[in-house]
C-alpha cells in the first residue's frame, strides 16, 4: 500500500529538541521531495520546508530556518525532521508529504508534538 | 510572503448542493494553486494541483479554476463525506502558503 507512515506522538519541554521519521511505504521515496507542514491545536497549516532524498537538497520557510533539519536515512527509505529550541508555541501536529519541489499528493498521518514543561 | 484569503471562512450546506469557494492571492501566482480536504481528525488530501488538475483518485465532483491571483474550488452534488474544512495553497514563492480553511458544514 503506498502511504507515508510518521513515527509517535512525543511531548518535550521547552528549549529541547524533536525529531520525527516519515518512512515510504510502496514507492521509492528517491522519487520525490519531501515538505514538512505543521498545523497547531484548531489552527491552519503552515509549511516548513522540503527535502529532495535523492541529493540531500534542502530549502526552509525562513521563519523556521536554523531550527529545524531536515535529512534522510542512508537506505532513503525515510525522511528525518528534527525542530530545536522546542517552545510551546511548537506544539502542533507535524506533517510529512511527498511531491514535486512545489505540489504535494499524499501525506503522512501526521505526529503530534506537545511541548510543554 | 504571499497572502492566501479563503472565503467564506465557513458555510452551511446540504446533501446535493453544489457549492464553491474562493481563494485570492495577494499577488499573482499563475496557476501554482492546489487545494485539499480536511476531515476532522486526519490529515489533509490533496485535491486537485496547478489550479485545476485533479489528483489521481479524486472524483470528477471537484473542480478547480482560476490564474493568477483569484481562483474556485467547486463541489458538486455533496455527500456526507465532503463535509470538511478545505485549504488552498499558493507554491509559486517561497514560503509555500496556506489560506485559512473554508469548513463546509451540514
């Protein structure tokens, strides 16, 4: 089954650091980029940045930039995201997606970050 | 940053109707538009992309139109799964942007 399959939930304190998996499953995820998009509590969605898995290129909102990693595992079976300097206004549900360096056709079922002390 | 504005930002409906919703963008960007679905509790699916392709999957009820800073969003013959909230999107600039949401409502 072609899908994105995003690691746990995980709750942080402030000023700590999280990272979340998106492995492909049914597709070579070499295939396409991968963008990152957070949606907090009852709010919109906000993207973050892409990743290309197959040369490692990688380009950010800049409100985001210097925070957040993007990389992928050496297999690139899986995209990494990882956010430092956690706040509580990160908590939100975090999304991967796959798609060109612009459009996106299927997402990951999303992992909720809480950040709170 | 480019603006992305939903209106309505909420709209009532019922089963059959066909409804649409508008999304302007504060400056032109071509037909760099895709719009998604939102049920409650899940994660966005992508509709339709470049302002009027639909996705593959997607049922011919949805719709999409428009260039350069005003575009449409068309559901036709509404079920009781199209009731969601629906975001468009701008991806001709970096950052990437997202409209507020439209919740279509029974």
């Amino acid at each position: 089954q072609v899908q994105l399959v995003q690691s746990g939930a995980e709750v942080k304190k402030p000023g700590a650091s999280v990272k979340v998996s998106c492995r492909a499953s049914g597709f070579q995820l070499t295939a396409y980029y991968v963008h990152w998009v957070r949606q907090a509590p009852g709010q919109g969605l906000q993207w973050m940045g892409w990743i290309n898995p197959t040369n490692g290129d990688t380009k950010f909102a800049q409100n985001f930039q210097g925070r957040v990693t993007l990389t992928r595992d050496t297999s690139i079976t899986t995209a990494l995201f990882e956010l430092n300097s956690l706040r509580s206004d990160d908590t939100a549900i975090y999304y991967c997606a796959r798609g060109g360096s612009g459009q996106t056709d299927l997402w990951g079922q999303g992992t909720l970050v809480t950040v709170s002390a | 940053d480019i603006q992305m504005t939903q209106s309505p930002s909420s709209m009532s409906a019922s089963l059959g109707d066909t409804v649409t919703i508008t999304c302007r963008a504060t400056q032109g960007i071509r037909e760099y538009l895709a719009w998604f679905q939102q049920r409650p509790g899940k994660a966005p699916k992508s509709l339709i992309y470049a302002a009027s392709r639909l996705q593959s999957g997607v049922p011919s009820k949805f719709s999409g139109s428009g260039s350069g800073t005003d575009f449409t969003l068309t559901i036709s013959s509404l079920q009781t799964e199209d009731f969601a909230t629906y975001y468009c999107q701008q991806y001709k600039d970096y950052p990437y942007t997202f409209g507020g949401g439209t919740k279509v409502e029974i």
